[in-house]
C-alpha cells in the first residue's frame, strides 16, 4: 500500500513551485532552504518523478509539476 505524501511535503511544493525558488518558499513557509528542498526532495522520491529542474538556488517547476500546481489551486 502506498503511503500519502506529507502535507508538509506539499506545501513546501505548493509555495516552490509558486514562487520558483527554495528560499522565497523558506521564508513564507518560516522554515529553512534546505528543510525545502528536503521536502521536495522527498517528495520527488516518494512519487518518482522529477517535480523541478533545479538550476543553482532557482528552481523551475517541469511540465509534471506545473500540471499538478495548477490543479492544486
């Protein structure tokens, strides 16, 4: 049985995807870059797709994620 990402996992998504940048997401979210990309790291593993195309601390929601962001709001 598959587990349900975490629901920190997906907002840390959600505000990524959004703002297109780890550390814009961080400060919303009150939490650290890397406890971000962690998440999304996860979350990526979890659901084994690519989620961003991670270009140094900028990151660029692919085609998978931005269909999923979309449907979210």
């Amino acid at each position: 049985m598959r587990r349900l990402p975490s629901l920190t996992a997906l907002r840390a998504f959600e505000c990524a995807a959004r703002h297109a940048h780890f550390g814009r997401a961080a400060a919303e979210l009150c939490v650290t870059d890397s406890a971000v990309s962690h998440q999304a790291r996860q979350l990526e593993e979890q659901l084994g797709v690519v989620l961003f195309r991670r270009q140094g601390r900028q990151v660029r929601p692919n085609t998978c994620c931005a269909a999923c962001n979309r449907r979210s709001s």
